[in-house]
C-alpha cells in the first residue's frame, strides 16, 4: 500500500526504476551526508588543525558514527528535530550524543565549530549531486552503449531521410544512429567534467568566527586542506553565507541538453516506428490497447518524453533560481535544493524507457527499401548536380519541373538522362545505374569515421 498511496510516480509507479536514488536523495540521504561532514569537520578540527588532543582511539569512534549510520539513526536525528526545529542543529546535537556514548564527551564542543548551517549543507549536496550524476551517467552509458550496438548493426541499411516531413537525400540506419551517439556522447564528456565545489568559510564567507577563535590559522587554506582532502571535492573561496551552486547550474544545464537529445531521440525512433521502418517485438501478455487488438504502442519512447520533459522543467528552474539569493542569503534555495532527488529521479526514469524502446527495436528492410524504390524522384539532386558539371542549361530548374511534387518511374527518368545533351554517356550510365537504394553517400563510412575517433 505504501506504493499505492505514494503522493508522486518516483516513489510509487516508478519506484524500482529509482531505487539506487533512494540512499541519496531522500530526508535519509540529506541528513546521512550531513553527519558524514560535521564528522570529517571533527576529526579535520582534531587531526589537521590540532585544536583538541583526545586520548584513545578517537578517530575510529567518530569514523564508526559515519559508518554505522543508519536509518535508526536518521529517525533518531528527526526526533530532534522536533525539539529544535532546525534540521542541521539536530544533526550536531546526534553526533554529540554520540561522541558521549563513545566516551568522547571532552570533545563535543569541537562539532559544528565555527560552522553555519550551509557549511554543512552546501558540502552535504556536493557529495549527493556528485553521486547522482554518477548515477546518471551510468545509465546513459548503458544508452549510448545501445545506440551505438545498433549503429554498428545497420552501419549500411539504406532509408529515406525526411526534411520537414517530406522524402530527401537517402541516408543509412547507421549514420542516423551515430549522429545520435557523438551527441550523447559529447553531453556525457561535458557532465563529467563538471567541477563540483563547496564551502567551508562561515557566516557570510568570511571566516570571521574562525579568526575570533583563532586569529594565527591560515583559515583560508585550512578550509581548501578540508574540502579537498576530507571531502574530495573542489574549495569555493569566493562566496556569501551559501554556495553560489554555479556547478549546480553547469552540471544541471547539462543534463537539460542530454534529456533533450534524447527526446529528440525518442521522436524519431517514434516515428519510424509509425512508418514502419522498425518492427517492435512483442511481449506475451502485453495488451497494445484496451479496444485494438492489433496495437503495438511506441509506449516507451513516449514515457521517456514526457518523463523528460518533467525532468527538464524542474531542470531549468533549478539552475536559474539556485544562482539567486537575496544579499548574503535567503532560505529559498533550501526548500528549492530539496527537489534534486525529484528532477535525477525523472531523469533515470526517462533514460532507463528509452533503453527499454530501443530494446524492442526490429528493423524492417524490406518496409525502408520499398520506401526508397516509390520515389525514384530523390535522384533529382544527383542527376541535377552532374548536369551543372557538364553545363547542361538550367539543371535545376528542368529536375524541378519533371520532379517537384509528384511521383516518377525509374523509366521516366532514365528518358530524362538520355535527353542530356551535353553529359558524356559514361556520366549517363553511372546516372542511370543510380538507385535511391544506393545514393547514400559517404553515410557508412561516417559511421566507421565514429567508431575510428
């Protein structure tokens, strides 16, 4: 029933498709990463900065604070919550609790020193986005490794293009594929260089309760020593009480340029299935249709779409609104951040159906070959271009006068190619030997041309 009555399709319908984001994103995830910095803050403040000299083995016990956690715990930290009313402060006050239980109750005072709430926040969501885009990308290698299985399959297999709609130059199966391939491909690239970067300099960026406490440490490279080295990510210097999440906004911009890509995607294997160009296998028990007996339904590159365009919507506000805050700070970005999980879950969600549809792929040769034999008239930009070598007199306009907008036979323009008179008969019989089927071009050796880089 938790399933049946979840408030949103990312916990209920589509929950196994998200699972992996569980652990990060959810109130779980949020406050299991924030006690994984206010304790590294701990340990830095005691073995980096040597503010305090606790006996025994200190540093297991505040590594075992992190490692053990649990959901217990997190329910633990929400209790206290209830008192505080302040999220972060009861997550210092559950790490000083445990520092007691541990018998390290001298150094409790030493958490959350010098720290406001968004230290803490601000590397907490690092951490997430840096494991939800690995997240990610997993999934849109196992899309692009797809894509390009399928490329390599019908690197050769002729099909009519289509511009605004209509028939145009004959490509291959391959090429249009590989098109689709360096695009994902160069959008992953770029979101995996993202820099993830945080914060670690009080109040308002300033370091100033750090120097009033101690005025000799270099707090400036203390906290790129801390970020970079407890944390693995990149040190900020430059900022208000928050993190101006430009990273945020590159790594999400990113991501709305992949989810369009795949839409794009989507579209067109959408439409080739409606042209029958690909077959989709069936899977016994499925029903196409409640009324039709007969429907297979594209449904899958439909729900990556619109799951997609979801996805893309919460996209673009976050980036936009994330670099925004009002002087030092406002509170709009924590409520805002907290839809993260929501925009990565539409997006695996998006990815994974778009997987799934090309997973049901059959080509249908002998539908694109029948296709390309009905419209003899694509040869028109061949035959009209090898006129103009051989200066034929309006080469144009004579192919668009027998071709434009109507149905010719492989006859009739074999007449037309006889009639030239300035086009020598070598140039006529390559003409003539000419098919739809085989005026592609360059197409497959672009596709070699791909998997060659």
């Amino acid at each position: 029933m938790d399933q049946v009555k979840a408030l949103t399709v990312l916990d209920g319908r589509y929950r196994r498709l998200t699972e992996s984001l569980r652990d990060i994103f959810s109130e779980y995830g949020l406050i299991r990463h924030r006690v994984l910095v206010e304790a590294r803050w701990l340990e830095f403040i005691i073995d980096d900065l040597k503010f305090a000299a606790p006996e025994g083995e200190w540093k297991a016990a505040v590594r075992e604070i992190t490692d053990t956690f649990s959901e217990e715990g997190a329910l633990r930290v929400k209790e206290i919550e209830r008192t505080t009313n302040h999220d972060v402060k009861a997550v210092e006050y559950y790490i000083k609790e445990k520092l007691a239980e541990k018998g390290l109750a001298d150094i409790r005072e030493w958490t959350h020193f010098a720290c406001t709430s968004d230290d803490i926040n601000n590397t907490a969501y690092a951490l997430m986005i840096e494991k939800g885009r690995e997240e990610v990308l997993a999934v849109m290698k196992d899309l692009l490794s797809d894509v390009e299985a399928m490329a390599r399959n019908w690197r050769d297999k002729p099909m009519m293009s289509r511009t605004h709609g209509q028939p145009a130059t004959p490509t291959t199966v391959g090429k249009e594929l590989v098109n689709f391939a360096w695009r994902i491909r160069r959008e992953m690239n770029h979101l995996a260089s993202v820099d993830i970067g945080a914060k670690m300099n009080g109040a308002t960026g300033g370091y100033n309760a750090h120097t009033a406490a101690f005025p000799e440490v270099d707090w400036i490279a203390a906290g790129e020593r801390f970020v970079r080295d407890y944390l693995k990510i990149s040190p900020l210097y430059y900022t208000t009480q928050i993190n101006p999440n430009s990273y945020i906004a590159e790594a999400l911009h990113s991501m709305v340029r992949a989810a369009s890509i795949i839409i794009d995607l989507d579209r067109d294997m959408w439409g080739y299935v409606s042209l029958g160009y690909f077959k989709q296998k069936t899977v016994a028990g499925e029903v196409g249709s409640s009324t039709m007996p007969h429907k297979v339904n594209p449904i899958d590159f439909e729900n990556s779409e619109g799951n997609l365009g979801v996805a893309i919507s919460m996209m673009d506000h976050l980036a936009v609104k994330l670099l925004n805050s009002r002087f030092q700070r406002d509170l709009t970005d924590s409520t805002v951040l907290r839809n993260m999980g929501a925009l990565f879950g539409y997006v695996i969600i998006g990815l994974k159906n778009t997987i799934k549809g090309l997973g049901k792929m059959e080509l249908n040769e002998a539908a694109m070959l029948a296709d390309l034999d009905a419209n003899q008239e694509l040869l028109a930009e061949p035959i009209q271009t090898v006129m103009r070598v051989y200066g034929e007199e309006n080469p144009y306009e004579k192919l668009k006068a027998l071709t434009r907008g109507v149905r010719i036979t492989e006859a009739e323009l074999g007449a037309f190619i006889d009639s030239l008179e300035k086009v020598p008969a070598e140039a006529k019989a390559r003409l003539k030997a000419l098919t739809p089927a085989r005026y592609v071009g360059l197409a497959a050796e672009q596709v070699d041309h791909y998997f060659a880089g």
